[in-house]
C-alpha cells in the first residue's frame, strides 16, 4: 500500500498521482506565475486527486474547486485582496475548474459575520492550513522556483493515500466535519471516515 511507503517515497508518489490532473498542473503554475506570499494551492482538488486516482477514477472527477491561499499580512484592507482575486481571474481564465483565492491573514476580519464565532488571526497560510475540518485535508502544494515541489503537510499522507478521513476538531465544529464527510462519501463510498471525538467542541466553523 501507497501508505506505508516510506516518507520520501510517499511524496514522491504524491506528484505522480497530482500530476495527472492536469487542471491542477495548471492552477500550480499559474499560481506560481501570480508570485504571491506564502502560496499554496490546497484542500479538496489535491486529497481528492489522490482518492480519484487510488480508486481508478478520472483525476478531477468530484473536485468542485481549486483553493488557492496566500498572507499578506502587510495591507489587510479588501481592496488588496480583491486586487489580487482580480488579477486571479486573469490567469485562470479558459480553465476547466473553478478556483478560489484568499488571502488567509484577512479571515479573522470576517470570519465572526459570517459564521458568529471569533477566529484567531492567522499567522501564515500553513496555520491556515492546519483549521481544516479533518487532518487528511492537512495538505497544501506550490511549485518554488526552479519548479521544485514545496509539499506541507502536518499529518503526513499515509491517511491521504489509504483513503481515511480523520476530524481535527481545533475549529471546525463537528457538523461541519460530518457535512463535508457526508458529502464525500456519496462521491468516494470507499472512505472511511473516522467519528469526530465525544466531548470535543472546537471553536467555530470554517468555510473551507
């Protein structure tokens, strides 16, 4: 199993497997292209890649979009942000995927409004990274220059490979982990998902 390969393996492994989505290869390059601070394209289109190419399905079938986060930390204001969705919009145009850019030092800014619980500023985009609703969507990818892959991901990827879904309840609240797993599961039935912990309250919900 792909899973208990060794680590060097395993992230060799990980670039073979994404790169047969080609729109994901694209979205990395042009994300590249964009030069923005501390980037990565990251959660569902990488996760369910690797789900859709272990279980021997098109590459991008059941991916809804193509997260990319950014930190800038130095101008919070909308309009920067807007600027660069803007700029965004440019450089994926003609692309068969929608893709999403945010800038992960705004969310606490709007995170209350929109889900009526506070979050903490963000301190990089790999802190970001770290609130998803389960640790097998740990996973964040950008290309460094020279094409080098920069791969993060806290909890490893043997979940990742062996199609294991596991909660991380340190934001997302627990119906927003069975949602989104419930979702998955009527696309990928060979998951297993992990139960969210008794007694484990997390702090807010999370958009992504």
């Amino acid at each position: 199993m792909i899973g208990r390969l060794p680590l060097d393996e395993q992230l060799a492994t990980l670039k073979s497997v994404l790169s047969r989505n080609e729109v994901l290869l694209e979205v990395l390059e042009r994300s590249a292209s964009l030069a923005l601070p501390g980037w990565y394209v990251t959660a569902g289109c990488l996760f369910q890649t690797v789900w859709n190419v272990v279980t021997d399905r098109p590459p991008t079938s059941g991916i809804k979009d193509y997260d990319v986060f950014y930190f800038d930390g130095g101008d919070l204001s909308w309009e920067a942000e807007d600027a660069v969705i803007t700029a965004g919009a440019k450089a994926f145009a003609g692309l068969p995927g929608e893709v999403e850019i945010r800038n992960e030092a705004r969310v606490h800014l709007w995170y209350r409004q929109k889900f009526g619980v506070a979050c903490a500023p963000y301190a990089s985009t790999e802190a970001a990274i770290d609130s998803f609703a389960a640790t097998t969507c740990c996973l964040g990818v950008r290309l460094e220059p020279g094409g080098r892959w920069r791969v993060y991901a806290p909890h490893g990827l043997s979940d990742v490979f062996n199609l294991v879904v596991r909660p991380n309840p340190v934001l997302a609240p627990r119906e927003v982990y069975e949602s989104k797993t419930a979702r998955w599961r009527r696309h990928w039935p060979e998951l297993r998902v992990l139960e969210w912990p008794t007694g484990t309250m997390a702090r807010g919900g999370s958009s992504y």
